[in-house]
C-alpha cells in the first residue's frame, strides 16, 4: 500500500513537472528539462516517454538506443513485453518517415496494415499511437454525437462552452506540449482506477477526437497534423459527465 502511495505521487511529481517545462516547447532549455527528468526516473512509461521526445527533437538515433534499451534494463512480463514489440514497430516506421523526410501519409499499404493489426490486437502505448496515425490518415473513423452546445442550445449552456476555454491548468488532465503543432500529449490521473473518455472538440463544439481509457493514469500521444489552426477543448468524461476540462492550442 505503501509503494503504490509513493508512486502515485512521484508520478504526479512528474506529470506536474512535465506539464510544467512543456509550457514553452520553442525553448531549449523546457525541452532539455523534460529530458533530463524522463532520464532521471527508472520506470517504463518515462522510458517510452523518453524516445518519443528524441523522436520530436529529430534525434532519431538517441531514441531507437532508449527503444533497444528496455529489455534489458526491465524484467518485462508477458503484456509488457508484447507492448513492447508492437512499441518497436510503431516507432520503426515513424523513425524512418522523419528521417527520409516523409509523413504519415506517405506510409505503404503494408505499414498501415500493421498499425492496424496493432490497433485490432495491441495494448497500452503502442495501440494508441497506431490508432491516432490511423485515425489521421483517415483509416479509422468513429462517429459520436456531439452533445456540447450549438446555435439551437440555451444561452447558458452556450456560456458554460465559453468558460471552458478559460479555464485554470486542470488536476487530472493534462496536455502538452502547448501549444503544439503535429501532435499533442494527453495525459490523466485518478486515485483509483476509472474508465471513461477522452473527447477533444473544437471551439464549436465539434467532435475531432474520442479515446476511451480505463485506469489510473496514462499518456495518450494524438496525432494532430491536417487539423485546423486553433483552439480546441480537452474533457475528461466519466459516467456520460464531464468532470474536467482543458485547451490546447494548434500552430501552423
């Protein structure tokens, strides 16, 4: 009880840190903050953390170490070690677009049906990296009703949408970097286990994005390239209720 106490809370130490440096992705030195503290800590998740921020600052090399790396510095289980093959193959080819120069949407048939063998099998990381590609691409698509409000809503209601957008940094959602341009970092945190959803909006109240989770906490990475410049609306949603909100902002 002891252990999952202490590392609950250096987990959030870390999310409140990360959060923290990712604020001002164009300075170096945010960038090199976060790098040093997914250095810092021994675990796997900052591990995966670790090489995708290599990969987001064009150090392609330094990642595919970290990624080659986790065997050995881990006693991966059954699920982790699965995770971790489906990991390595979604990093591969994502390594090997940015380094030709290409995008996601120049990915082959064969490399999109692995993602989508990843999506209809995998776990954890690796199937919600290869959804948000998919998802991107067009590959998938999930129609959801929107429920926020719209020019036939009450005035009220229209005025709860507003406030959102200025909102105060949230205790259980988290997004970064912020703001960002191909790509955002959603994180959540509960002091239990908790399955609900993560919908991402635009300032009309459209729905551009929905991810179901269920745990403590987690990252999710969501590919945002092609999406329109602009602000768009984080929520945290429980039992068909919104429980918290957020904004992140997308550059050209």
């Amino acid at each position: 009880m002891q252990l999952a106490a202490h590392q609950m809370r250096k987990a959030r130490a870390i999310n409140n840190l990360t959060r923290y440096f990712g604020q001002t992705p164009g300075i170096a030195a945010a960038s090199d903050s976060i790098l040093a503290l997914y250095q810092s800590d021994n675990s796997l998740t900052s591990r995966y953390m670790l090489a995708w921020l290599h990969m987001q600052r064009a150090e392609y090399q330094q990642g595919a170490t970290v990624m080659n790396g986790i065997p050995t510095s881990f006693d991966l289980s059954g699920d982790e070690s699965a995770e971790y093959q489906d990991m390595t193959v979604v990093f591969g080819l994502l390594k090997n677009l940015c380094e030709n120069g290409y995008s996601t949407n120049e990915l082959t048939q064969a490399q999109r049906s692995q993602l989508q063998g990843i999506v209809a099998g995998g776990t954890g990381f690796a199937k919600v990296y290869a959804r948000n590609i998919l998802v991107a691409l067009g590959v998938l698509e999930y129609e959801e009703p929107v429920i926020l409000p719209d020019l036939f809503k009450t005035s009220e209601a229209v005025e709860a949408y507003e406030e959102l957008l200025n909102t105060p940094a949230p205790k259980m959602l988290e997004v970064y970097p912020n703001p960002s341009k191909d790509f955002v970092i959603l994180g959540y945190r509960f002091d239990k286990e908790t399955h609900g959803m993560i919908e991402i909006r635009d300032v009309s109240g459209r729905l551009m994005e929905s991810i179901a989770f269920n745990g403590m906490q987690d990252q999710v990475t969501l590919t945002t390239r092609g999406w329109t410049p602009g602000v768009y609306v984080l929520s945290l949603v429980v039992k068909d209720k919104v429980i918290e909100s957020t904004k992140f902002t997308l550059v050209n």
